[in-house]
C-alpha cells in the first residue's frame, strides 16, 4: 500500500480546461466552448495574483463622490446677527484705548459715536447726549446721516433718547416710523429710512446723565445679539468717561489752585481770600472758575 500524499494546503486547479458559456452574435444559444490556459490565467499563477492585488487596492483608495452643494446636514438653527463674544472682547479693548487716548471729553464722546456705529451692523447713526448739572445738552454724532432725527428730537425736548435719560431705562423700538409717541420723529424716520432704534442710558459719575441711540435701517429693530453688543459697548463707555471726568477734574482743581497762589503771591493775602477773589472775577465775568485760573496763570507768566 503506497503512502498516502501528504496535502501542501493549496487548492490544485486543473487549469487544462475550463468551460465558459459565451454568446456570441453567431450563435446566440451561448453554447459551451473549450478555453485553454492561455485564455483564462490561474487562480494560483502570477497573472491572477496580481489581478487580486490590484482589485484590491482600487476598492481601497475608491473614494465616494460627493455631490457639489452636498455637506453637513442644516441643524435648522439660526446664525446670531451679533458679533462673537472674542469679538465683543475685541472691541471693548479698542473702544477703551480710543477713548483714554482723547484730549478731552468732547473728543471722547465724538469718538465714542464713530466707533459704535460702525460696531452695530445695521446702524445708519449714533448720538451721544450728556446733560450736566445746569449745563447744555453736550452732543456727539457719528456723522451727518439721518440728522434731522436728532434735530427733531431734541427740538421738541421728546424722543427716545431723552427717554431713555430721564427714566434710566432702555428704550427700544423695532418699528420707529409707526410708533405714535413721538409724530414728528416717525415721520422724519421715514424720510431717512430708519425703521427702528435703541436708546441706552449713560450716567457719568452722577454729574452728568445721557444716553447713547443707535438707529438702524433694517426693519425689525437692532435684534437681540446686536442689543446686547450695544449695551456692553455703552457700559464699558460709561466707566471710561467717569474716569476721563475724574481726571479732569482734578487738572481743572490743580490750575484753580495754581492761580490762587499768584493771587496769595501778588496781594499777600490769605488762602480764603485768594479763592473768593478768583469766585468774584468769574462771576463778573462770566466765565468758570478754571477759565480765569487758567488766563490769570498765563498772565503772571507774561510778567514774569
């Protein structure tokens, strides 16, 4: 009895014939027809391995073809119409660095309305008004857009951003042309195309009140993302001023005083009487104490 063949583990094909069923055009019945190893390569022979292999890395690197405008499905949500919040930060910064920089607080107030117009999207323009202890209406504007709104308002005493100052409360109104307070500033408004505005209260260091009005073109008013942009903008405004007031007053206190010490000087009289002759001169004339500190200053420099 011969010994049994021992199995290499690969499957042997009798590669001497294959049949195939082909149809072809003369005879369409696909009859059986003899395909020799030349035809039809090995499932073990080179040919065929390297056909397996390429197969295979043509499934691999076949990438799905994606239509164009095809991507992540909408989550049906709506884009904020306000800034990102790195971007609020963004503009505290800069609002605070042109604002300390000003020469003086009117210069802040015209910078404060140039830059939170263009910091507001939809603003057509922004008014700053501050009114002091028994001193006039100090206003700022962000240009000359839409200006007889303010001249109408402030006209008449009645409007939105006086509003806001008196009650110290936010007035916003989305639809400013058919609002029935204020007649005139609803038919201005449709003059200048200004459909909605928001005023925001200002209080300076308890000397002067104001308010900050932001009026927009687009119907619907500012939004919410937009009126939160604007309220942080005007508070972070409102400590900047307080601080340019504080500074100023204690330059104003320091020439006040300056002068009082050439009167000391000049007439030999004491610290009371010097003060109360600088209060007599500006009464007569008319003028702050500081304005004749500061010409009374210069004057002694001259003789000097």
């Amino acid at each position: 009895m011969s010994a049994p063949q021992r199995s290499t583990g690969r499957r042997v094909v009798n590669t001497s014939e294959i049949t195939i069923s082909v149809a072809s055009p003369s005879d369409p019945s696909g009859s059986p027809r003899t395909a020799s190893t030349g035809d039809v390569a090995s499932a073990d022979s080179p040919v065929g391995e390297g056909r397996r292999r390429r197969g295979r890395r043509g499934r691999k690197n076949r990438r799905p073809v994606r239509a164009k405008g095809a991507g992540r499905p909408a989550s049906g949500r709506n884009e904020p119409d306000g800034p990102h919040p790195v971007e609020v930060a963004g503009l505290l910064h800069e609002l605070s660095a042109r604002l300390l920089s000003a020469d003086d607080l009117r210069q802040a107030l015209d910078r404060l309305a140039v830059f939170a117009a263009g910091a507001v999207p939809g603003t057509l323009r922004c008014s700053v008004a501050l009114i002091g202890e028994g001193g006039p209406l100090t206003l700022a504007v962000s240009g000359p857009q839409a200006q007889a709104l303010d001249d109408v308002q402030y006209a008449s005493g009645d409007g939105p951003g006086l509003e806001a100052a008196r009650t110290r409360a936010v007035v916003s109104v989305d639809d400013l042309p058919g609002d029935p307070r204020w007649p005139e500033l609803a038919e201005c408004a449709r003059e200048e195309g200004v459909h909605g505005v928001v005023s925001i209260p200002v209080d300076v260091q308890r000397s002067a009140v104001g308010s900050v009005s932001f009026f927009v073109g687009p119907p619907g008013g500012v939004g919410s993302e937009r009126l939160l942009t604007a309220m942080a903008l005007v508070n972070q405004a409102e400590i900047l001023l307080g601080e340019m007031c504080r500074r100023e007053g204690l330059s104003q206190g320091a020439i006040v005083d300056r002068a009082a010490g050439v009167i000391i000087a000049q007439r030999g009289c004491g610290v009371r009487e010097a003060y109360d002759v600088l209060r007599d001169t500006a009464q007569r004339l008319g003028m702050p104490w500081e304005d004749v500190a500061e010409r009374l200053i210069a004057a002694a420099a001259r003789n000097a």
